[in-house]
C-alpha cells in the first residue's frame, strides 16, 4: 500500500481512537455510566432482565439468573439462566440466553472504527422478528455510536437447539450446505429489494465495509504480508497477480453494490454456521450484516465452507439449488448464467477476509484460531483462481 494510502488510514483511524478514548474516560466519571447498556455481568441484575423480558407480560417476573462468562472474540460474551415466576413460565419466556457486548476498549474501537456497532442489534431489533429462517431469537439490541458500548441479548442455541458450531476442521456434507444455502435464500427471498432496507442505514454495502476494514486494518498489505508468512496454502498460480487480485475485490464489490439489494449476513464463512441436533444448519453472527448482492453472501458460504474438493464436484448444481430456492423464497428466477458469473466475481472477498488474519499486525486482535484461519484461507485462494475470479471481474 502506499504511503499516501497509508498516512490516510492513520489520519481516519487517530481522530476516531481519540474521540471514542475520550468518552470511554468520561463513563468513569460519578454518575456518567451508561447502564442502558450493561456489557459487565456487575452491571445486570434482576430488574433490568425484567425490564427487557416481562415488560410486554403483565404479571411475570424474573427471580433469579446465574450468568457465566464464556469464551471471547471481535466481542465479549455472557451466557444467563433466567427463572421467572409462575407468570413467567406460563407466557413462555426464555430462559437461555447469550449475550454479545462491546467491554475491552480494543472491542469497542475496532467496531467503532469499522461502523459495525448498530449492525448486529439492529438485525435482531429489526430485521429478524419478519425472517421464518434458522437464526437465534434476539431480545434485546442497542449500540451507542459515540462510547462504543453495544449489547446483543439472544437465544443460546447451544442449549436450546442443541446446536453444534462448525469450524472448517470439520467436511460439510452436500446436503448440510444446501440447507445452509436454503435458509440463506430465504432471508434473500425475503428481503429482495425492499423497502424496509432503506430505514436502516447502518446497513452498509460490500463495499463501503471493505473501505473501512481498508481503512482500519490496510488490507492490501496485510494481505502480502499474510501471502508472505504461508505461502503453501494457496495456490502457485495466485502470488503473480496478488496485487491484481485486490484491484479485482474492490471492483467486485462495487459490483455488488450496483446490483440488485437484498438483506447479506455479511460474514456467512462456515465458523458462523451450526447444526442444530436435528440436523437443521443454521447461522449466527450477525454483526458485519449488509444490504447487497445475493452473490457475497452466497461465495463466501461456499468457497470457506466446502473442502476444495467437494467445492469443484458440487458448486455449480449448488448454485443451481439455489436459485431455484430464491425464487421459491420471493426473489427472481435469475439465469444460471449470471448467477455463476456473479458467484465468480465475489468468490475474491472471503481470501482478503482471511489472509489479513495471518499477516495481522502486532495491535490487531486475533479474531480466529490459526488452524482455522489457515484452513480459510486455503480453500477461499484456491477457489479464486479455479473460477478466474480475475477474469469474471472484467467479463
């Protein structure tokens, strides 16, 4: 990257870190924190989970939870048991949830930097209550752009569902990634060039997120210095055009921007992905969500998914498959044609989304185990140059 491109990205990123710093600061100060959002566990207590769960339930109440921290990331997570009184366990109420909160300052900057803090409450919030789709229920969403601070109530699947979360360490079977591309279509279906995208502009599209990952992580370098550290995972063919490559993202995704909207998970790779324990595929993560083409989405589930293998014999009946599903979902009856053109152009996106992960820089968290990380990046390079992404680009 260059040095004008460089001095940018520091000259963006300096401002905002001072700005959220100052009012991270200012939450310390005696009657300043913002308990609307509690992101420590301290912070939660009976009558907030009250005021979040039973306001709509005349007569119910919480009278107990036990909360226990859980594993963390891009976010820092709690799981709740709730118990409610008999009011509350007439009406139904949940009793398992997991939480998503913006608590370490690295957290917050990142996502705040990024522009991604409103996008995860804001689907659970907004978007998810109108999808009949395999997702966690959402019961509390709410984000503050100015401190950071940003909580995500949901359904712990993991005990309700019995889910299962994949990694790539683990072969998806054909029939598991038609269910994952079906329940996919449906939220495609859903919300294929509606209105309602339009009264959420924190919906970014492909590639307005890219230029602020760009911008925030320089990703272009951090791509080469990536391909650099692991040479072996793609392909021979690939270092050559590496920097055409990037070239060939940014316009791909502008190419998904310009085509038809619809409602993107926005980072569908298969670590978001799990199994319910009756086999069901479902996704979770939802806070990179975007309004966009079907084809960054539909890419990205497929080329980080499927072993390279199983990829080549399946990916065209699957986007066949899912075509077929779209239509039946409320979309277009699209052309095979320009579907696979438009799976090829933005098979590019998922190996810069993962290559960074590797030549990450001394301050940037570590959003994925390496193994996994690796895996990704070897599936998503080889798929790049087995569909001449660069060439579909400019077809």
């Amino acid at each position: 990257m260059s040095g004008t491109a460089t001095s940018d990205r520091a000259e963006g990123v300096l401002p905002g870190a001072l700005k959220l710093g100052g009012h991270v600061l200012a939450e310390k100060l005696p009657g300043r924190r913002a308990r609307a959002i509690p992101m420590r566990t301290s912070e939660v207590d009976a009558q907030w989970f009250d005021q979040v769960l039973t306001a709509e339930h005349p007569g119910a109440r919480v009278e107990s939870f036990e909360i226990d921290d859980a594993d963390g990331g891009t976010t820092s997570r709690w799981r709740a048991t709730v118990h409610y009184n008999e009011a509350g366990r007439r009406a139904g109420l949940p009793e398992h949830l997991f939480a998503k909160t913006t608590l370490t300052f690295t957290q917050r900057l990142t996502q705040y930097l990024a522009h991604a803090l409103p996008g995860e409450p804001g689907f659970f919030r907004h978007l998810r209550p109108g999808l009949d789709i395999e997702a966690p229920r959402g019961y509390f969403g709410a984000a503050d752009t100015r401190t950071g601070r940003s909580l995500t109530l949901l359904e712990d699947v993991g005990v309700t569902r019995q889910a299962h979360f994949c990694t790539p360490l683990e072969r998806v079977t054909r029939v598991q990634m038609e269910d994952l591309l079906a329940n996919m279509a449906r939220w495609h279906g859903h919300y294929w060039q509606s209105p309602q995208l339009n009264d959420h502009g924190w919906l970014k599209t492909p590639a307005a997120h890219f230029r602020n990952f760009d911008r925030l992580l320089g990703m272009r370098k951090r791509a080469e210095v990536g391909l650099r550290r692991a040479p072996e995972l793609v392909p021979d063919t690939l270092p050559p055009v590496r920097r055409e490559l990037y070239d060939a993202c940014g316009r791909a995704l502008l190419i998904a921007e310009q085509a038809p909207h619809t409602l993107l998970h926005g980072d569908p790779h298969i670590g978001n992905a799990y199994i319910c324990g009756d086999g069901r595929m479902g996704f979770t993560d939802w806070q990179l969500v975007m309004r966009g083409s079907w084809a960054f989405d539909v890419a990205y589930t497929i080329t980080s998914g499927l072993e390279v293998a199983d990829r080549r014999a399946w990916e065209r009946d699957l986007i066949a498959f899912y075509i077929d599903r779209l239509s039946a979902a409320g979309g277009p009856a699209l052309s095979f044609e320009s579907a696979w053109l438009a799976y090829r152009q933005q098979s590019l996106y998922p190996y810069f989304a993962w290559m960074i992960t590797i030549g990450r820089g001394a301050l940037m968290p570590e959003f994925q185990p390496a193994d996994i990380c690796r895996a990704i990046v070897h599936r998503t390079a080889t798929a790049i140059m087995d569909l001449e992404a660069l060439r579909a680009v400019d077809d």
